[in-house]
C-alpha cells in the first residue's frame, strides 16, 4: 500500500502536461483506476481486514486526489506564465482606425476660457456644488425673504438633523466668490467654471447647465476695468475684434451697479454670429452675461473691509457660449449622450486650445 502510495505521488509529481495528468488521474481513481480497485476490495474483506486495510486505502485516495489538485493548479499557473510572456501589447502604438471619444464643447470651452483668463491673470478656482443656503444665498445678500430665491428655481435637499444646515444644488457659481474671499488674501483674480443646477427644462434650460464666475478683489477697481475684462475676454472667445458689447443697467442683489451684457450679431450667409455691427441689416443684440460691481454687504460678509477692497464680478452660461461659438441649437442634446453629437460636434483630445494657435478649433 506504501509503495502504491510513493508510485502514484511520484507520477502525478512528473506528470508535464494536464493531459498527462489527466490521463493519470483516469488510470488510478477512473471507474477502472487502481486505486478504485483497492477500494472495491473493501466489500469482499472480513471485518477485521476492513478495519486494518480501510483507512489505509482511504487515505492513499485523498492524498492521490489532493496531489492532482496540486499539481493541475502548478500545471496551470505555468499554463498562464507561458501565456502572458508571449503575449504583448505595445502601448505606445497610434490608435489605427482614427479616435474613438471626442472632447464635449463644454469641456473644450472651459479650456478655452482657462486659457483666455490665465492670460489675464485670472487664476481658477472651484467649490462644491452642493451648497448651504449661506454661500449660496445670504452671503451673497440674498436674504431669507428675498424674492430673487424664488427665481433661483432652488434643488433643496430633504432636511437634516436638528440644527443641521440646509443644503441645497448651487444655483449658480456665485457662491465660488465667498469661498474665495474668505478663503484668500486680496488681490483676488480668479474665474470659476463648473456645474449649476435649476429646477428649469425646455430647448434653452436644462436641470444642470455650466457656468463660469469671476472675480476680481483690489483697491481702486471700477467698471472701467470690468468692461475692459469682458471686452478683452469675449474677442478672445470669438476670435474676433469686431466684438461690440453693451451694458445694460440691471439688479443683482450682490452687485451695485449691476449690469446685464450683450453681444452685438450680425448675419453671414444666412448663419447668425457674434461679431460686426449689429446695427447693420438684421443685426441685434445677444444677452451673454450678467455683472457688476461687488456689493459692499458681500465684500463685508467675507470678512474684508469695503472702504479698502472693491471689485467687479461676472457670471456667465457656459452651455450659452459653447451653443453661440461652435452653432448648436438645441442645449437638451449637450446632456443625451449621444454618440453622434458628441461625434459631430466634439473635439479631438490634442486639440488642445492656446492663445498663440487661437483658442478655437
Ligand atoms: N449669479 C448670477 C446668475 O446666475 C450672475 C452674476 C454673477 C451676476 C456675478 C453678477 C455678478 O444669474
């Protein structure tokens, strides 16, 4: 039985391929095996032999069934080693069949705009877009009773525990302002881009769009030198310096004065664009912008003095931008997903936008 054992062990231990192994494991516990054999020996024994030789036979099968499960698993391993040192994949190799995923013209437009504003001086800075009422609205001199949180169309969470804060869907990228000036010294200049949430849907609104903020803290600011930023900043944009704009007095509660922006168009073979005189043939006017200069009672909340720090600040849609730039009309479809627009109207990975090689594709 000993000997069985050391002949079976020393088999299925030399066995070289799984086909030898499995050929082994056949010939020793298969219906016709020898160690199946012994163990039908067992039913012709006298109780005494059954008692001396069972667990002998027993045994010699586990240890026979444990060896093959070893040695296929070694066998197997060394299968798998073989395989990936033959197999290589060269990962410096061109895609071949042209690319495959595009750039969103969401994406590639804040580029551009990073690109436009880092020339400036602006740095970019992001917050959380899920906010507090207290950035998003009372820093911001929206108070609790303000009529303007109702136009916001706000996503409010469910409420929290006790005394918790109430969170809500920024409702647009203002409160990036407070968190900066609380956040940093003056002289402040940053540009923040990112999501912004309404309870709003039809062709020009959709429940999540992209804004871009921006900020400028310092001594002696005044709009001339907002309306020379956002002068500078859309002939960037349109690659263009026939840009006319005009600002038109309006209210935001966090800015005084405050002052909506249009774009002046013109028409090109039957093709709106931004740009030339809008006074010309059926040119008009565009709202791309609201701003103004940064209310003392926010420059207060932050913590800053108003007599020492003043400053402009803007707030732009970004899908806007993208849909006026590249002639996209319907702002539901930058959110489908769908593979053919973003075919269509996406951009190339590398197409990456400078100022020197123009911003635009
Ligand atoms: N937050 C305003 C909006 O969403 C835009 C804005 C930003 C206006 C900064 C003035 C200054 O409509």
């Amino acid at each position: 039985m000993v000997d069985e054992q050391d002949q079976a062990l020393s088999e299925i231990a030399a066995a070289a391929t799984l086909a030898d192994l499995e050929a082994i494991r056949v010939a020793k516990l298969g219906k016709a095996g020898t160690i199946t054999a012994l163990l039908k020996m067992l039913g012709g024994m006298t109780p005494e032999q059954r008692q001396a030789e069972g667990p002998k036979i027993h045994a010699l099968r586990e240890a026979a069934t444990a060896a093959i499960a070893d040695r296929k698993a070694a066998l197997e391993a060394a299968a798998l080693d073989a395989r990936l040192a033959t197999e290589t994949l060269d990962m410096s190799l061109a895609v071949s069949n042209g690319s495959q995923g595009s750039v969103h013209p969401v994406s590639q437009v804040m580029d551009e705009l990073a690109e436009i504003f880092a020339d400036l001086g602006f740095a970019v800075a992001t917050g959380p877009e899920i906010e507090d009422d207290w950035h998003n609205f009372t820093a911001l001199n929206i108070p609790e009773t303000h009529p303007a949180r109702a136009m916001h169309d706000t996503f409010y969470f469910p409420d929290g525990e006790d005394g918790a804060k109430k969170m809500l869907l920024r409702t647009h990228t203002s409160p990036v302002q407070i968190r900066t000036m609380l956040n940093q010294k003056p002289p402040i200049r940053i540009i923040a881009p990112g999501r912004t949430y309404r309870s709003d849907s039809d062709a020009t609104h959709t429940p999540m769009f992209h804004q871009v903020e921006g900020l400028v803290i310092d001594r002696g600011i005044h709009m001339g030198h907002l309306k020379w930023t956002l002068e500078t900043f859309v002939k960037a944009f349109f690659e263009r310096d026939d840009i006319v704009l005009r600002l038109r007095p309006s209210f935001f509660p966090f800015t005084e004065p405050s002052a909506e922006v249009d774009v002046g168009f013109t028409w090109d073979k039957g093709r709106r664009v931004i740009g030339g005189d809008p006074a010309v043939g059926n040119g008009g006017w565009m709202e791309i912008l609201g701003s103004g200069m940064v209310h003392p009672k926010v420059i207060a909340a932050c913590g800053l003095d108003p007599d020492e720090w003043q400053g402009f600040a803007f707030g732009c849609g970004i899908d806007r931008l993208a849909m006026l730039k590249y002639g996209m009309d319907d702002l539901r479809a930058f959110f489908d997903g769908d593979l053919r627009w973003l075919k269509h109207y996406g951009f190339a990975a590398l197409d990456v936008p400078t100022l020197s090689g123009g911003v635009g594709a």
